[in-house]
C-alpha cells in the first residue's frame, strides 16, 4: 500500500479485539449489552488536573466504522476466523451508546472519561481506536496548558511538526497543542483541517542563501512587509542579526510605511540575548517589535525565563511539546465495568494487588461539585440512577479515608457525561477548535483552583463517591475476596 493510498481507519485495532469477537461470535448472544469505561490513574508530569481531547476523532471513527472487501480479505488469511463472523463484519455498523464528556473538560484520575454502552462485539472492537485519541490528544493537550501557564499570558505556538512522531501525530498533535491554549501552529495540514491560525518565517536556510545577512533580511521584508519576523541568530545576534534588523527596520520597512513586526532568537542564552536585544530595539525606536524565542523550550525553561525577566513576547515550542518528552505516555485504559444479565446492568470489578488498578465498578456517573461561589471543591462518582439534589446537604465518602462521614453543603451537582451516540446514532455537540480552547479557558480560570495548576505539590482535587455507590463497591470487593 502506497503513503497516499485510502486508508480504512475502522482496521487501527488491536488483533485481539476481533479474536475475542470471534469468540463472542460463536456462543453469545449478539445483542447482550455491556459497560466499558475509559479512565485514567494518574496525571502526567505530577500535575494536578489533565484535559480531556480527542472526541471528535472517536466520533468521526465510530461514524465511519465499516470493514471493506480488501479487510474482509486480508482477515480471512489468517485463517483463524468464522465465515459467519467475517459475514457479520462486512455488514457491521455501531449499535451502542457513548457518553463522555464535552472535549476539553478539566478531569481527574480515577473517573469516567467516556461510558461506552453497547452489544459486546460494538463495544470491544472500538477499544484501541478510542484510547489512541484520548490517549495522544489528552497527552498533548495537558503539556500545552502546562507550557501556557509558564508563559505566564505570552503567546505560545506549536513548532513540532518535524519532531513529531508521525503525519498524524504533528496534525492531531497540534489541534491538541490549541485546546491547551496555544494560539496557533506551524503544521499547515492542522490549519486547513481544523481552521486554527498558522504561524512560521524563516528558516537558518533563507539567511545562508543570500551573500550577506543584510541582504536576506531585505529580500524577506520585501516580500513580506506587513508580517516581517526576522531570524537574527544565524552569525552573531548582537553584533550583526539585531543590527541587521534594525537596518532593514530603517531603509527597507519605514520608508514603505511598514513596521518591523518581530525578530526570533532559536539559540543561545535566551534571557541574556533577549534583554540585550530589547534594548537595542528601543533604542532605535522599535519598542513595538516583538521578540520571539524558540529552541527545546518547554514549561520549565520558559518558568526560568520569565523568573529571570527574559524580554520575551512569544514562545515557538517544538519537540518537548509535541511528543510531551518528559512524559510520553498519557496511560488512559478501557476497562469493562458491567453486564447486561436479565435487562439489568450487573457490576464487574477488576482486582489487583496493585491498589491504584482496582476499577470502579458499574454504569455510573460523574458529577462535578461547586461551591456557591462556582468553584470546583471536588467531583463524585454515584451510580447512573442516583439523584443528587444541589442545595441540599448531600453525604459524601473519600475513598482514601472512608471511616470519615462528610457532607457537601450549599453546593451544585453538575453531570459531566453527556450522551454523544444512541442506539449508534450521533447525538452529541460539534464545537470548533477554537470555542474547545476557550473552555478550556474559562474552567481554568474561573472554576478550577490556582492551587491544582501549581507544577510542585499541586493540590490533589478530590474525587469522592456517593455512600451506596461506595458500599456496592466495597461488597463487590468483599464478594471476590471471599470468591
């Protein structure tokens, strides 16, 4: 298969996924339901809190989920599988139910991300297709919020492309890298596809080809006068790249009637080259030039930069934010949490010596509590029938300290989980790039506490139960110890 051949993304799934449907095929009955959730167990980086990206990818995959004569094909080479089964997939289409919540929640290890409610094949076969997303998307998301807040409101921008790990990973990389609060990206495809700004100048390249760097910077003023960002660290930056710029600021730009709108630092001691060349610049009157910097900048040498009053107006992030290179692995799992036994969902726990992989058991749903002052004091997990009334003094359980009785008083209960397909059909929202950023946004800085988006010791959000959802939890727990 050729690069630019059609790919049928339906077949990005684990081979044991259609084993197991295979087996499901032959001795259960195909439209006995079950309950998968996806759930995380712990933010990257230490941090407090991650941000939930990649739902719209899982909508468009399940949308389109078909198995084509060539998959059918190549399945039957392996010679493993049922004829019958390998019928039912030519005509296969999703059947189930998804909820999950709105792209670009604020979320906690330990809850719900998406709620999959579906026949067992519909369910078991879209496992890697929505843990790929989540997974990447909710990776990357999370290290820009991270990079963002360093930047302490500097204009951050995607620059990794080239260091991404694959196409996908630069183009999905970098709609993530938007959601978290980047304010655009040098990959165009992203641009095209997802309508967010692109950004990009010059490469070392452009200087290099021209005989001199004065000239270089002239011929891309001329070309580019009202957008003109000049790359002044090819030879000197202070001896020649800011001279330079300032000159063609002078005799190329002003006499068009143009301004110098930015010069870029990619090497170099950025907080020293950056206060020096401030200087430079307003000397000669260009105290409106923005001053970019780049080079393996990630969320804690721009915290050092800005600490060390670094003049710095923008932020280029590459490799450390495209692949989250200080922690690559988001670690979202999909787990079963219930099985349809005679019209009613009975709940399944998985045990492990390993505390923090015991899983939540049942369908269930997750609420975030407000204060009256419309902060996030903690989220709770009840069951899916429970109803929790705001206003009213409702008990809670920490699970971490469950001899301690506590109530939740003058608070709000919002559900997370919205639905996003019935019985296979697409029920849910198609918000943009660009209003998933914004709110993003507006929980970080009006609902979630400053305490939970420190980088060291940051606050631990609560994530409690309701006291019957708890005591079916632990009876479970009971139940596969005496088992």
């Amino acid at each position: 298969m050729r690069q630019h051949d059609a790919r049928n993304l339906s077949m990005v799934m684990d081979f044991y996924e259609l084993t197991m449907s295979n087996g499901y095929f032959e001795g259960q009955n195909l439209d006995a339901r079950v309950v998968f959730d996806v759930f995380y167990r712990a933010n990257p980086d230490q941090g407090g809190y991650s941000i939930f990206a990649g739902l719209e990818q899982i909508v468009d995959y399940i949308r389109n989920l078909h198995f084509t004569t060539e998959d059918i094909a190549y399945l039957r080479e392996q010679g493993i599988f049922d004829e019958g089964f390998l019928d039912y997939l030519s005509r296969f289409t999703f059947r189930g139910d998804v909820y999950a919540l709105p792209e670009g929640t604020v979320m906690y290890p330990g809850e719900p991300i998406i709620t999959i409610v579906a026949p067992l094949i519909d369910a078991q076969l879209i496992e890697t297709a929505i843990l790929l997303e989540v997974n990447h998307q909710s990776l990357i998301a999370t290290k820009t919020r991270r990079i963002c807040n360093a930047a302490a409101g500097r204009i951050v921008s995607d620059f990794g492309a080239r260091r991404a790990h694959n196409m996908d990973a630069a183009v999905y990389g970098a709609r993530a890298a938007v959601i978290g609060g980047a304010t655009s990206t040098a990959t165009v495809l992203a641009g095209q596809m997802f309508d967010i700004s692109v950004s990009g100048t010059m490469a070392h390249s452009w200087v290099m080809f021209y005989k001199d760097e004065f000239t270089a910077f002239k011929k891309y003023a001329e070309v580019y006068p009202d957008a003109t960002v000049l790359l002044v660290d090819t030879y000197d930056v202070l001896h020649s790249g800011v001279p330079n710029a300032i000159r063609v600021a002078k005799e190329v730009l002003e006499p068009m009637g143009k301004r110098l709108r930015g010069i870029r630092l990619d090497s170099g001691d950025l907080a020293y080259l950056s206060k020096k060349a401030r200087a430079m610049l307003d000397e000669a009157g260009l105290e409106d030039c923005m001053i970019v910097a780049s080079n393996s900048l990630d969320e804690f040498t721009i915290q050092s930069l800005v600490s060390q009053g670094a003049c710095i107006d923008s932020f280029g992030v590459g490799e450390r934010l495209i692949t989250s290179k200080s922690e690559p692995v988001f670690g979202a799992v999909y787990k079963i949490a219930a099985v349809e036994e005679d019209g009613e969902f009975v709940p399944r726990i998985k045990i492990s010596e390993n505390i923090e992989k015991i899983t939540n058991p049942g369908w269930k749903q997750v609420y975030r509590v407000y204060d009256k002052e419309h902060k996030a004091i903690a989220d709770l997990i009840a069951g899916k029938d429970e109803k929790l009334a705001s206003g009213e003094d409702v008990e809670y359980i920490d699970p971490s300290k469950p001899w301690k009785r506590r109530v939740f008083q003058d608070c709000t209960f919002v559900p997370l989980q919205k639905p996003v397909f019935i019985d296979g059909r697409f029920v849910g929202d198609t918000p943009t790039v660009k209003e998933i950023a914004e709110y993003v946004h507006r929980q970080l800085t009006e609902e979630i506490w400053v305490e939970e988006q420190r980088f060291e010791n940051p606050h631990k959000h609560y994530v409690d139960m309701t006291p019957a959802y708890y005591q079916m939890k632990t009876e479970l727990l009971s139940s596969a110890r005496e088992g």
